[in-house]
C-alpha cells in the first residue's frame, strides 16, 4: 500500500516544495518504506510507499520508459502478470517487475478504458504530458481511497487521505452540516460526500480526467443483473462449485507478494474460508490472527479452533476497557472524518498485532454484503403479519430498515439540531431503494472498507480481501436469492462450503460478530468519567450546533435510567466530540 498525492492547475508553481513535503509527511504510515516527487510544468505527482511487489524496482512516481507519461498509484493489481503478459505480445517493453509498470502500459494501450482491465485495488493518479492532462482512477469496490479539493478554483489537489489536502497548509475544511446530519443517522460519512463541503471523493468504480481547471468524472462499472432483474438459471450444485472456484483463483490472487502474507482469522465462516484457502498457496504454516473481548463476546476458542485445525501459527490479545481511551483517540486523531463504528477499536488492535509480524494480511471483509449475511435480511419477515401489512401500504421494506439502523432517528435529530432545517431524509432519497444493494454501494465502502484501510494503514499494514473480488462479486450478484438467505439465516452457501472443512457445529453457531461491547465499556467508572469530562465540556465544538441540554438528557437515560438504546447515541457523539477537538486544526 502507499499513500499518493497529485497537483496540478494555473497556481501550482505557488506551492513551494516545502509544502508539497508536508503533503507527503502526512501519509507516511500508508506507505515508511520509501517515498519520491516527480515534477513537471503543470503537475506534480509524490507518493509513499509500503514496498509489496518489486521491492527494489517499484520506486514510484513512476515514468514511462517509452511515453512522457508519470504514474503514482496506490493498490495492488492482482492480474498485472496476465496483463503483462498481454502487453508484451502487443509489443510493450517493460523496464521493472511492478504492477505500476503495468497501469502505464495499460493506459496506452486502452487510454481511459484501462481501470476495466485492471483486477485489484487501486486508486491512482497519472499524467500525460502530451495531453496536458491528469487521469484518476479508483477500484471497484473503492478498497483504496481517493479525496480531492480545488486551490483557488482552478488548482486541483489529489491524495489519499484528507489530512494530506490540509498538510501543506494552502486550504482549511469547511463543515457540511448536512453530512454531519448523516453522520449522526449512519454512525459514518456517506461515501458520496466527505465531512467537508470543499473537499470530495473519487466515488468507487470512477474515473476523471482533470483538464484546463474542470474535473469530468464517469462511472466504469456496476453491480449489475445480467438477465433484466432474473437470477442465474443455474442449480444449488453448479452455483456451489462455480463459487469455490472463484474463491479459491481470489485467494490465490491475493498471495502474490514478495513479502510474508497473514490472514485476520475471527474463527467465522468468512476468515475460516479465507485462510483455509490461503493455506493451500502458502510454503509455511500461516500467521493468523485474532482479538477477544475481557470478560465479553469472545470469539478466540473458535479461532484458535479454525487455527488448529487449518494448520496455522495463531497470535491472540484481548481488548481490554483499559485500553480503549487511549486507543480510541488515537484512532479518531488519524481518521480524516467522524466514524463511530464499534469496531473501530478491535480493528485497530488487530491490525498492530498482524502488522508486528506481517505487511500484508488477508480478511473476510464483503461476505456478508455478498452472500446476505447479515440478521437484517431477514428481520422483515419475522416481524408480525399485521406490521408487513402495514408496511405494504404505508412504507417498505427499505425504509423500514433504514429506521431500524439509524442511530438518530429524523426526529432525535430535529431535536438535537439548533437549526432544525439541518435533519432530512436524504439518505432515503439518494440510496439504492434495495437493502443489499445499499449495503454493496453505501454501507461497505463508507463504513466498513473506510474503517479497514485507516485502521490498517495506521500500522502500516495491507489488507486484502478475496470476497471483494470483481468475478465473484458479479456471479454471487446474480444467483438466485434463495442460495443465499431464507427467513431465519444467510450465507448459506457459504456455510454449505465450509462444513466440507470444518464440523457443523462450528459452522452453524450463533453468529456474534466483530462489534465491541459498548454498553459495558461505557459502564465502567473510567469510561462514564470520561465520558462526562469530554461531553460536559462547555466549550465543546459541538455544541455551537448542537442542543447541550438534548445531550445532557441522552446521558441521564443511559446513566441514571439505565436506557441500553442510548448507548450508541452516546458512542455516536463521544467520538464526534473527540473528532472535532483533534481536528481544530483543519477547520476553518
């Protein structure tokens, strides 16, 4: 992994190169093992890097040996020796190992139409001389980040993480209360948008051309159903048998490396799968690992189960509340946006411990969203006769689930808003109406793919996810509905594959998840003092925007009324609150 920046525009010879140096500083954890500058007239390309493949040929930025084209790209390309290979014959002559390289052939060969060729994660930034023009571009799934701004409405700046638009000093963040406001409903930033109404992502699946001052963006790929809205016409057998065999070519993929790779094992059905088959590709037993909760949810009999079982070299900890304070606002300092998910802390735990033994490891990450794994699939139809009925007329089943997950419901939110304008129902309006897909295009790439990277690259570790792959995701897609969930379970598939490795009981046990035990930790006397010292600051940024008094009374339900539905309001704003103080600095 690396972190990358580009600029270019009318006002980049206005950015001294002192600047540009405190751009690249911000990203190196992504990427502590090298990092370079390339300049030319009218774009300047940087770039930090975590060396994976081509250890001492893949220097970046990176020129064409051949075109006056430069690269800077962060990501893996999984089928870069396929494509080589391709090239070559087309009579391409590369001058490196790297996948880099391979992005640059790409792009002569097939120009903008290059990103559907690639199968991997990626978001890159490359300039054409002869053109005058840079090229964006940003995986499928959006694994990899990408955030730009503009300098004086004519300069573009490009990077991996926000923090670096801000390092060099030229531009301050303007809050968009209206992403706040989704915030407080999704516990995240909508991938669409950014906590800053001056700063933007490259969506997933997108590409741009930046050119004479203007950005023109287009989409290159969708989830999509092959047959008009009609599943596959394929058996239970044939679909479970085509299934392993993408599976096994992802994982096999996604052990190409020039470096040691480990797997994240929860002991679930996802990571099970994923390292059992990753331990068919690999010389030496594994090293996976994994992260229990004190006194709590605790997963690790079942992980050390899967570890024994696969053959693998298993290292464990425990999350432990007197570890969360700290842990906790070290991982807000480094997130870019507000982010409340209880597994931010486990995640990032988890990621220390691989990165100590590892540079790259392997997660179950989109198996859930793929094979319908999630409890809310199929809540709808265990709710009573009388209510779907109602719902038939009145509501849907989307709507009735966006109620279910929003932490502030629209009316919690007007009453919490000091201008009740801010709260709406846009998240309603501008998402897929389908669960699934919502969970495919909004809740991974916002929420889970966002908390993977930063938590990952904080340590300077490469996640890979094998369920994430492009051909598997398109196949899984279009099977039919019932392959992967009835009404009482999901991914059922899945757990149909792994009961040929593992015993049914292991397989069928009650899913629990990653999420931590927030209820407990905010009972604990270190934790509510804390709590209480960082909300009940009268000085607090929040509240300038926020009712002090609609918080003070979500306190009072959790603490003096025991009201266990508060406590992810209070999660949600405990870490808005510490969002806002160790970000100061970036707002205007």
């Amino acid at each position: 992994m690396c972190g990358i920046i580009a600029i270019t525009g009318k006002y980049l010879k206005k950015i001294d190169a002192s600047r540009i140096s405190l751009m690249l500083a911000s990203l190196s954890k992504r990427g502590p093992d090298d990092k370079g500058m390339l300049e030319s007239n009218h774009c300047v390309l940087g770039q930090t890097r975590l060396s994976i493949i081509d250890l001492s040929g893949g220097h970046q930025p990176m020129k064409d040996n051949r075109k006056n084209i430069t690269i800077t790209f962060n990501g893996e390309i999984y089928n870069y020796k396929e494509l080589r290979g391709e090239l070559e014959i087309k009579g391409y002559v590369f001058s490196t190992n790297s996948d880099t390289e391979v992005i640059l052939k790409a792009y002569q060969e097939y120009g903008t139409e290059c990103p559907k060729h690639l199968d991997g994660m990626f978001a890159f930034a490359l300039w054409d001389e002869s053109k005058q023009e840079l090229f964006i571009a940003r995986d499928r799934f959006g694994k990899k980040p990408f955030y730009y701004a503009w300098l004086d409405d004519d300069t573009f700046l490009g990077a991996s993480e926000i923090k670096a638009l801000f390092a060099g000093g030229q531009i301050k963040g303007k809050i968009d209360l209206t992403a706040l406001d989704d915030y407080l409903g999704l516990m995240y930033i909508p991938p669409w948008k950014t906590i800053y109404s001056n700063v933007h992502p490259l969506p997933p699946a997108h590409a741009g051309i930046v050119k004479n001052g203007k950005l023109r963006v287009w989409k290159y790929w969708q989830l999509e159903h092959s047959r008009r809205n009609k599943p596959l016409d394929i058996s239970y057998e044939d679909a479970k048998k085509e299934i392993k065999r993408l599976f096994d070519d992802a994982v096999r993929k996604r052990m190409i490396a020039d470096v040691e790779i480990g797997s994240l094992l929860s002991g679930g059905v996802d990571s099970t799968l994923v390292t059992t088959y990753a331990q068919k590709y690999a010389s030496l037993p594994l090293k996976t690992f994994s992260v229990g909760y004190e006194g709590h949810i605790n997963e690790l009999p079942f992980a050390r189960e899967a570890s024994e079982k696969i053959g693998t070299e298993h290292y464990t900890l425990r999350a432990t509340s007197e570890l969360i304070i700290q842990g906790l606002q070290e991982i807000i300092a480094y997130m870019d946006e507000p982010h409340a998910d209880s597994s931010d802390f486990p995640q990032h735990l988890i990621s220390q411990l691989a990165a100590s033994k590892v540079k790259v490891a392997l997660s179950g990450d989109g198996a859930d969203e793929l094979f319908m794994g999630y409890g809310w699939y199929w809540k709808y139809w265990n709710t009573r006769k009388i209510v779907r009925l109602k719902n038939l007329f009145f509501s849907n089943q989307f709507k009735e689930h966006l109620k279910n997950v929003e932490v502030f419901s629209k009316a919690d939110r007007l009453s919490l808003w000091k201008d009740t304008s801010i709260a709406s129902d846009r998240i309603k309006k501008e998402c897929a109406k389908n669960i699934n897909l919502f969970d495919l295009t909004t809740y991974l790439p916002g929420q889970l793919l966002t908390k993977i990277d930063r938590t990952s690259m904080m340590h300077s570790l490469e996640i890979r996810s094998p369920f994430l792959d492009y051909k598997l995701a398109e196949f899984v897609y279009n099977l039919p509905q019932k392959y992967k969930m009835d009404k009482k379970s999901g991914k059922i598939i899945l757990k149909d594959i792994l009961t040929e490795i593992m015993p049914k009981e292991f397989v069928y046990r009650r899913k629990q998840g990653f999420g931590a035990p927030i209820k407990e930790w905010l009972w604990t006397e270190t934790m509510k003092k804390f709590v209480e010292k960082i909300l009940g600051d009268e000085n607090l940024r929040i509240y300038a925007i926020f009712k002090k008094e609609k918080i003070s009374a979500i306190l009072n339900d959790f603490y003096d009324k025991q009201d266990d539905s508060a406590q992810y309001k209070i999660w949600s704003l405990l870490c808005l609150a510490l969002w806002f103080n160790s970000h100061q600095k970036y707002h205007e």
